[in-house]
C-alpha cells in the first residue's frame, strides 16, 4: 500500500469505500467492495467493518443456470452458517435491503431459507426482493410481518396462481405504510390482485412479456393507482376499438413500455384510451423484437393526449450478429416530428437507434427545434446503425458544427 493511502484518515477512508460500493447483487462477491476491502489491510478492515453504510444490503444474485457468481449450495450454507446475521450485525441501526435477484425463469428460490431472517429483522427492512417457485411458497409470506419502514417489494412468482389465489393471499404487504415502490413479475393472474397498498404507490414495474396486461387489467390498475408517477409495463395485448369513458391518470409522469411480438397489431390507441396521461413527460418503448408490419404508436389522437411530452426513448434489440434494428416505429415518429411542428411540441430530448446513413434526417429534426426563449431546443441521442464507422459520424458531426452540441452519437467507436 501506497504512504499516501496510508495516511488518509479514516473519515474519508469511509466516504471512499462507499463510493466503491457496486450494484446490490455484487456485494457479495469476495472480489467486490465491501469485503475486498476488508483484505487490503488491517487498518482498511478495522475502517470497513465500522463503516455501517456497508454492511445494510444482501440480495442473492439470480441462481439462474449459467451464473459462475454464487450457486444456490454456496448460498444456503451462507445463509445456515449465520452470514447474514454477521453482515446485519454491521450496520448500526440502518434499514436493510435483502432478498434475492428476480428472472423471468428463475430455477429455484432461496426463499424457505430467507423467511427466518425476515422475522428477525422486519421493522428494518426498506427493501425486500422474493422468489416463489413453488405453491408451497406463497404460504411461507403469510402471516404477521411487522414492515414498518418498507419502502420498496419486488416478488417474482413463476406458479401459475389464479386471480382467486392471488387474492387470498394474505401477507403483510398490503398494510405497509411507506410501501411506495412494487415490482411484480407474475407468470399467471392479474397483477392488481396481489394485495399491495396500490392505493399508495408511485412506481410499479409489471414486466412479464408473456403476461402482459389486458384492456380491463390495464384500466384497473390506473384506478387503483392515483399517485402512480412511474410505471414499467408490459404492452398491454387484446386491443380493440374503445367506445367508454376515459379516465384521466394526471399523476404519471414517467412510462416505459415493453413491446414484444405479442399483440403488435392494435396499438395506437394505448396511450389516449381507455386511460390518458396528461401530463406525461418522458416516455420509453423497449422493442423486444422488431415487426416490419406492425401498426404504428402514433396516430393524431395520441399526440394530442400528451402535450406535456419532454422526452421520448425508443430501445431496440440487438441480433446475433450485434446488428442493431431499427423497429418501424423509430422511422414514423421521426417522419411525424419532421413534418408537423406541433407533433410534441414541448419535446426536448429523443434517444434512439438510426440508420447512419439517413442521419441528416435527425439533423433536420435538430434545425426545425432550436433553442429559442425558455425553449432549450431539441436534443437527439442516436444509437448508430451499423454500429462502428467512427470516421463517417465523425464526418457528420464535422458538418453540423451547429448541431454538434445537441446530437450525440452512441455507438460510433468500432
């Protein structure tokens, strides 16, 4: 060790360590802060081990096949051998973040071994994540938790419960009374039948693409979520023509869908009926897989039902070769945006994947929107295809030196 790193005192020592700190899943890892720390030297242990900030979060990484990191044998003896309760023990009076990495196929669960640990220390918990595999399961979440302070859930459930079964599930949760955060991975059943305070919430993730929400479910759980400001869904599927009442959601703010094969042919109206959205601000589709012929997002009625729109992101998926596609939708809202100044007019931001050669088009979209009194101007995020090609999107952003400042290139490098 270096004299310098050996005089640094212990005050930043801390504030150091916290900023090695990675993602949840990583923490434990021997590689990883905050044990690497620890076999840097006796003095950096000493400062570690104090350091309470370190020592408040254990989530399992998935145990999905192919994961090196931990195996579930690794993970049990663990958790048998008190290691949570050593992990815990460390971290004064802070509120704990516990649980394991949800998939969309996890092979097993650690849950039978995790309910002990969440009796001991409910009241602390601000965060929990859960696995259910098994039927048997749901019966290990019954009973009378005392979650205080949780702020956040996040429970995949691969059985295939029932609308019934998932109602009469009779946990805890739904009387937490900071609960605000919910992410719910259901492989079967209506997400709104879980008993969460929905009431309450201001973000929800439902990701599953292979249950993804109907029309009733989609309206359901906007009216069950007043407060909801951030949502990420899986594309609602069976859309037909809506003639009923719509109902006016003015809290979102924030909505990321997830847009997969499934039910691709009825979608323009999903984000102006049966719910509108205000004032919705930024917007992002992660395409799953692309169409050619699949309708459109926009249609006039859309665009006139978000006239608060900041920001737009559209995600595409990458092939085998790493190619980068371009879904049909990118092409239209760039067309519709080029073509109708008052398509969004409040736009600020777009992120996006783009051929490179049809690059003057976004530089277009750049020039129609530019800064202009409290207006900042448009500013375009490209995710170039082909990726690479360094000297041609150098080449372009040599010859919009009026531009370079607002378009950002972010696959130029080989």
């Amino acid at each position: 060790m270096t004299t310098h790193a050996r005089t640094l005192p212990p005050e930043l020592l801390e504030e150091i360590f916290v900023y090695c700190l990675p993602e949840d899943t990583d923490r434990l890892n021997p590689g990883n802060a905050p044990m690497a720390l620890c076999q840097v030297s006796s003095c950096w242990r000493l400062v570690a081990l104090a350091k309470h900030r370190l020592w408040d979060t254990v989530i399992f990484p998935s145990l999905r096949a192919g994961n090196s990191g931990i195996t579930y044998s690794k993970a049990a003896k663990f958790i048998q051998t008190g290691g949570v309760e050593r992990w815990f023990n460390r971290s004064g009076s802070r509120q704990l973040s516990f649980g394991e990495e949800g998939s969309s196929s996890p092979p097993s669960s650690l849950i039978a071994l995790l309910v002990p640990i969440v009796t001991k220390y409910a009241q602390r918990f601000r965060h929990i994540s859960l696995i259910i595999t098994e039927l048997e399961h749901c019966e290990l979440i019954r009973g009378d938790f005392l979650f205080d302070n949780l702020e956040s859930l996040s429970i995949c459930c691969t059985p295939r419960l029932t609308n019934a079964q998932l109602q009469q599930l009779d946990t805890s949760f739904a009387s937490c009374p900071k609960l605000k955060h919910v992410s719910l991975t259901l492989r079967k059943g209506d997400p709104s039948r879980f008993p969460v305070p929905w009431s309450q919430l201001i973000s929800i993730r439902v990701d599953n693409p292979f249950n993804p929400l109907k029309l009733r479910r989609w309206t359901r759980l906007f009216q069950g979520c007043p407060n909801l400001q951030h949502a990420t869904i899986a594309k609602p599927v069976d859309w037909s023509q809506y003639e009923g009442p719509v109902l006016e959601h003015e809290a979102l703010t924030s909505l990321r869908l997830l847009i997969s094969t499934i039910g691709r042919n009825d979608q323009s109206e999903i984000l102006c009926r049966p719910v509108r959205f205000p004032n919705l601000r930024h917007l992002q589709f992660d395409f799953w897989n692309v169409l050619a012929d699949a309708s459109p997002l926009w249609n006039p009625e859309t665009q006139r039902s978000l006239p608060n729109l900041q920001s737009i992101a559209l995600t595409a998926p990458i092939s085998e070769g790493s190619s980068l596609e371009i879904p049909v939708d990118v092409e239209d809202i760039v067309q519709q945006v080029l073509t109708n100044t008052e398509t969004f007019p409040g736009l600020t931001h777009m992120t996006l994947p783009y051929h490179i050669s049809q690059i003057n088009d976004i530089a277009g979209l750049l020039r129609l929107r530019p800064p202009a009194g409290n207006f900042p101007g448009l500013t375009v995020s490209v995710n170039v295809k082909p990726p690479g090609r360094q000297e041609t999107c150098n080449g372009i952003l040599g010859k919009c030196p009026d531009l370079k400042e607002r378009l950002y290139l972010l696959n130029p490098a080989p």
